[in-house]
C-alpha cells in the first residue's frame, strides 16, 4: 500500500520542481534595456542604428561551433528568415550550442563587420552556418550581454 502512494507523490513532486529548472540562462551583463528594437528593423536600415545600444529578441537560429563567440538571432515566428549577427568578444562570453532553437535577448551596439579578423570570421562563419551568401554579413551587434529562455 505504501508503494502505491509513493510513486504518484514523487511524480507530483517532480512536476513540481521542473519549472524551476527552467530559470534564464544570463550571459555577460545581461540586458538592461527595457525596450527591443525589432530584428527587421535593423536589418532593412543597419546604418540608422549604427552606433547605438539596442535590445534585440528573438530566436536562436545558429551559433558559433568553435568558441560560442556569436549567435544568430532570427525573428520569432520566421525561422528562416534573415537573421542578426550577435558578437561577443572571444572567451569573455561563450553561447553554448545547446542555446540553438531557444528563445533569447541579446543588448550591445550596432556596427559594421569591421577590418577586425575576429568579426570578419564570425561573419563568414554566420553566413556559412544559415547558408547565406558569402560577404553578405556586413552589421553585427557587438553584445554586452545576453539572456537565453
């Protein structure tokens, strides 16, 4: 009789505990900004955001495979459609590859793919992982932080 009580008490529990484990992951500083600037927006106009802090969400299409140095971020509902560039600075923040498909938010400055060797192989690297064209990446967002869901 005990047995019988016991199973069904630890699935209870169980159920109980698994939203918990669940919480957001947060990388560097995390995100700050209250308010998200849509991920087409800066795509269509990359030069009108050029220079400032912005909140993207989104999520996770592709990450960097070697260092966890980038991830993309794709628009929630288009899984195949145009993503953003998010760069990190290498070993300061690393994305796991198991963030892929997982809903996040990323905060940083909008730049051009720079003369830096590290961001022009995180492009071609991005471009390669979503089968874009080589070249085609030339705006990153050079986070500070992020926050994986």
């Amino acid at each position: 009789m005990r047995m019988r009580f016991t199973w069904p008490l630890v699935a209870v529990l169980a159920l109980a505990v698994a939203p918990l484990s669940a919480a957001p992951d947060s990388f560097g500083t995390g995100v700050s900004l209250a308010e998200s600037t849509g991920i087409g927006r800066i795509l269509q106009r990359p030069a009108d955001f050029e220079g400032r802090t912005v909140r993207v969400e989104g999520v996770v299409s592709a990450v960097c495979t070697h260092m966890g140095c980038w991830m993309s971020l794709v628009p929630d509902g288009a899984p195949d459609g145009a993503g953003v560039l998010i760069k990190v600075d290498d070993g300061v923040i690393v994305f796991p590859v198991t963030v892929k498909g997982r809903r996040a938010a990323a905060q940083g400055v909008v730049q051009r793919v720079g003369g830096d060797p590290e961001g022009q192989s995180a492009a071609a690297e991005h471009a390669k992982e979503t089968g874009a064209a080589a070249g085609a990446v030339s705006w990153q967002i050079k986070a500070t932080g992020a926050i994986v869901y």
